[in-house]
C-alpha cells in the first residue's frame, strides 16, 4: 500500500466519502454530523487527504472574516490514526488561512494535546463572539459544552 499522504481541496465526488469518515466521529459526539447537502454547500472549505487515490481524511476552514478562521470537521479514519494525516490537514488549512496575511485559527475540540503540539494554545471560548458559536445552537451538549478552544495566529 503507498504511504505517501498527498492533501488537496475537496470536490463533489468527495462529498459521500467525507460525510462517511465524518459519521462515526459524529455518532460519538467527538464531532458535529454535517449532512451531504451541509458539505456541498460548504465544499469550498473543505480538503481531503489522499493515500493512492484512497481518501483517509478531511478537515474544513472557515472564514468569519476579519482574519478569523476556525478549523473544523477534522476526521482521519480510524485505519490511518497516528500516521501523520491529521497534523497533514490542519497544515494544509492554517497555510490557506495565511495567504490571508496576519490571521487567527481555532478550533473547538477533545484533542487540545493534537492541536497544542502544532502550535495552537488554549483559550477561553468567551474570547469569540457568541455568534462564532453558531453551530454550538444546534449542538446535544450546548448547556454543558467540555470541549478545549484553541487558537493560534499566524502570518
Ligand atoms: C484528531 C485526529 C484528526 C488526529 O488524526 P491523526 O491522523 O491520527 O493525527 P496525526 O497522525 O497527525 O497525529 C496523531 C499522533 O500521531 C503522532 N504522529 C504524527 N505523525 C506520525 C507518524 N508519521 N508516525 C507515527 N506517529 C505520528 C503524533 O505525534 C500525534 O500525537 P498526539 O496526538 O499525541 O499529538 C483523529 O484522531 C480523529 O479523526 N479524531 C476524531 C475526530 C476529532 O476529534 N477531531 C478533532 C476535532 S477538531
């Protein structure tokens, strides 16, 4: 099998494969479920890591303007954990984030000691604005939210 991970932008023949990598995460409360129709309408912010022409994981960028970034729906199937394809994507999408100039990146995860090494540092959710947590409306632990916010600033 080659190993080699090779990361590019998602297109609409990805959307099936990225909502299944997404699902078992999702089930497991580690991630937000994003429907098929959810990801093609967000397709422009999501990249796919490819080992051969097999994809192993996704992640998205998001631009709240203002320099503002969050990188989310981060998932490697469970076969390729701990091969380097997560620390791959997030690579790819802060590099994205900072042909943008001086920029922010957080993300909201379980993972702070994954995020941490790659350079990102905790913080209090209440330094975004509320309505960056817009997704955390239609999220199960919204009263009692135990995930990390970390950011780092780059460019
Ligand atoms: C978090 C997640 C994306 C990490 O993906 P991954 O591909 O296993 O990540 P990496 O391989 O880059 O890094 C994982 C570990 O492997 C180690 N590693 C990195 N490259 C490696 C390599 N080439 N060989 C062996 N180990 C390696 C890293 O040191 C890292 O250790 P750490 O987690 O203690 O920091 C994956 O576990 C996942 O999908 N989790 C569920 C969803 C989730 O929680 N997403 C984050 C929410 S934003």
């Amino acid at each position: 099998m080659p190993t080699e991970t090779r990361i590019r932008n998602a297109d609409e023949k990805d959307i099936y494969i990225i909502s299944e990598i997404l699902r078992p995460y999702a089930e497991n409360k580690l991630l937000l479920s994003r429907s098929p129709e959810d990801i093609l309408s967000h397709l422009k912010n999501f990249c796919v890591a490819l080992i051969g022409d097999k994809i192993a994981g996704c992640c998205a960028l998001r631009n709240y303007g203002n320099n503002l970034f969050e990188v989310r729906s981060l998932a490697v199937s469970s076969k390729f954990s701990n091969m380097g394809i997560g620390t791959k994507l997030v690579t790819f999408c802060m590099e994205k984030a900072a042909r943008n100039g001086k920029v922010k990146v957080f993300a909201l995860t379980y993972r702070s000691d994954f995020f941490e090494r790659l350079g990102f540092r905790k913080v209090q959710k209440s330094l975004f604005p509320e309505k960056i947590w817009s997704d955390c409306s239609v999220c199960s632990k919204k009263d009692n939210c135990d995930e990390d916010a970390l950011l780092i600033e780059i460019g």
